[in-house]
C-alpha cells in the first residue's frame, strides 16, 4: 500500500519502520514543517492514512482525510469531542474511518479483561474502584485515551458509577483517574478494587511502543478497501 503518514513523531517514526518492513510504501511525512505539502495527496496516490499527530492537530488532518475520501486510521486523542463531526465527514464522503485509543493487541484484551472482571464485582458494593495511568513526560493530553476506554468499561457494569474524574479524590458517582507523566514511559494502566479485607489489581505494562505500530498498521491495511467507521471491535472481533 501507500501509506500517507500525518504526524511524525516517536510513533510515527516506529510505524513508518514497520510498516516497510511489512512491503508499504511511506509516500509522504506530514508535520508541522511541511503541512503545505498535504494537497499534493489525494485517492489517486494514498491507499491509507495513518493519523498520530498532537491534539491540536488531529481535527484539521481527519477533517482534510474526510474530505478526500481517505482511509485514515487515528490514534490520536485529546481531540474527540469532534468525533460526531468527523465521522458525519466519513459517510458523507464516502471514505473510511478507523480510531482506536490504543491499536495494541494486548491493550486490546486486557479491555475485555476489564469489563468482564468489573461484571464479576458489580454486586460486591464493599469494592472501591480506582485507575492509574503512567506515560512519558512528552504525553500532551490527560487521561489517556486508553485510561478513558477502561473507565468507560467500568461505567458499562458498575450501577453505581455514571462518571469519571481526573482526580484523585472524586464524588461516590465518579471513577478517579490518576494521571502520572514519567520519563519514558511507554504506558501503563491499572485497575485496583479496595475492600476492608483485601484488593484486587490487574495492569497492563507496554515495554515499547512497537506493538501500538502495529496494530496501526494493520488496521490500515483492514481498512484500506472499506468504507465506513470502525474501530478495534470491527478488526478483532466482537467479544
């Protein structure tokens, strides 16, 4: 395929990597530097876009896919709140959109992990729930969007929680999330349950960030003949 690659940072830089080592061609690196160069690409040179940019970034790149009828995978976040807009964008230019807050396999089923290990608590009121997410100091946005996916998931069977809180100390209806930014790091993310009498921990620890490329470029490669919205459900299979 011809992968047009919009942001080029440590991420992009991983899945430019992977994907030629996957037989793709990188026919263009968009940053902040040479943005002027996006019109030069259209459906006639591009087969997939590839979207990690920055928050800032991410609403005018999808807005620019959409319009081109671009398949374009994003794992962008901090922007979402123009979701509906750029998923309208999609179907009414017939192009292709697929996001994930994190394209990792293991993420991934530690996702259903999570909803099904907060099914198995829900009648157990004496269990507190609490998430902690830890990324490298260079991450822009809090929470993460993979720290947000897992909270929503605790939201889906815990009655008694309606929302999430980037806190600490949060009111009986909240999930607090603790946002830790330190070195490196690639990402982790913990769900602990506290009762009287005991705890419950599972977490998920990335070593690099060559499994997030990856699923990234594979969903490209899923998506590139589609048209649509999809997400990591559609490319690994419902539960």
């Amino acid at each position: 395929m011809n992968i047009l690659l919009l942001g080029y940072g440590k991420m992009g830089k991983v899945i430019e990597q992977i994907a030629l080592s996957r037989g793709h061609q990188i026919v263009g690196k968009i940053d902040v530097t040479n943005r002027h160069e996006l019109d030069t690409f259209s459906r006639d040179n591009v087969d997939a876009v590839i979207e990690f940019s920055a928050p800032e970034a991410a609403y005018e790149n999808l807005k620019w896919c959409m319009n081109k009828g671009l398949p374009t995978v994003c794992g962008t976040t901090g922007w979402l709140h123009h979701r509906p807009e750029i998923e309208q964008l999609c179907q009414a230019h017939g192009a292709a959109f697929f996001y994930a807050s994190n394209y990792s396999i293991g993420v991934n089923l530690f996702f259903r992990l999570n909803k099904y290990l907060a099914k198995l608590i829900a009648p157990y009121s004496q269990y507190s729930v609490h998430t902690t997410e830890i990324h490298h100091i260079h991450k822009l946005d809090a929470p993460s969007g993979t720290a947000i996916t897992l909270a929503e998931g605790l939201i889906e069977h815990l009655a008694a929680k309606t929302e999430w809180a980037n806190q600490a100390d949060v009111a009986e209806n909240q999930i607090p999330i603790v946002s830790l930014r330190e070195g490196e790091v690639p990402g982790t993310h913990v769900i602990r349950y506290d009762s009287a009498v005991d705890s419950i921990e599972i977490q998920h620890v990335a070593h690099s960030r060559q499994g997030f490329a990856l699923g990234a470029v594979v969903a490209a490669e899923w998506l590139s003949p589609r048209q649509g919205v999809y997400g990591m459900d559609d490319l690994l299979g419902e539960d």
